[in-house]
C-alpha cells in the first residue's frame, strides 16, 4: 500500500544520489547516472543539479563528471562517531556492571 506522503519525483532524487555512492574517486557522468538508476537523461540533469544546489554532490573538475560531495561524507562520519561514543559509553557501564568495585 503506497502512502499519501509518497513523491515518485523525490524517491528518484533518493535513487540517483544513491547511485553516485561507491564513485567518489572517478564520478559518474549524468548519462552513467541515469543508466543506473534507469531514469531518463533529463530526470538525472534535473535530479543531480538539485543535488548540487543543496550541496550534497559536486561537479569534478574539467568535466561533465559528478560525484559524492565532502560535505555529505562528513555527515556520514559523524554517524560513525556517534556510534563509536554510544558504543564506549556501553563498554563502561557493561565493565562497571561485570567488574567488581
């Protein structure tokens, strides 16, 4: 059962920045991206300068190549960092709990 909140147009904006991860060195081009999130050529143009506009993709230099912004590969990092402190925090109260005072 589909939702009323559902948007076909921002599930496909999901989909193709999706695609971009795992190209972070060489980019994809906007034809590659519209390849692999199987959408036209002009849905992927639209889809990755909206994606530029809000800064989560960035055009490579000295071509038609896009790809995974830094400042999106910062938020991801501070979800490891998150869960790197929330797992410390659990190690002190598991070694508080097991370990005699």
């Amino acid at each position: 059962m589909k939702s009323q909140y559902h948007c076909a147009s921002q599930q496909r904006i999901l989909k193709v920045l999706m695609c971009l991860f795992g190209h972070e060195i060489e980019g994809l081009t906007p034809g590659q991206v519209a390849k692999l999130a199987d959408i036209t050529a002009g849905n992927a143009t639209r889809d990755l300068a909206n994606l530029e506009e809000a800064g989560l993709i960035e055009r490579l230099p000295g071509g038609d190549k896009v790809r995974i912004s830094p400042s999106l590969g910062r938020k991801a990092l501070a979800i490891l960092h998150t869960l790197d402190r929330a797992k410390r925090q659990l190690d002190d109260i598991t070694t508080r709990f097991t370990h005699p005072a």
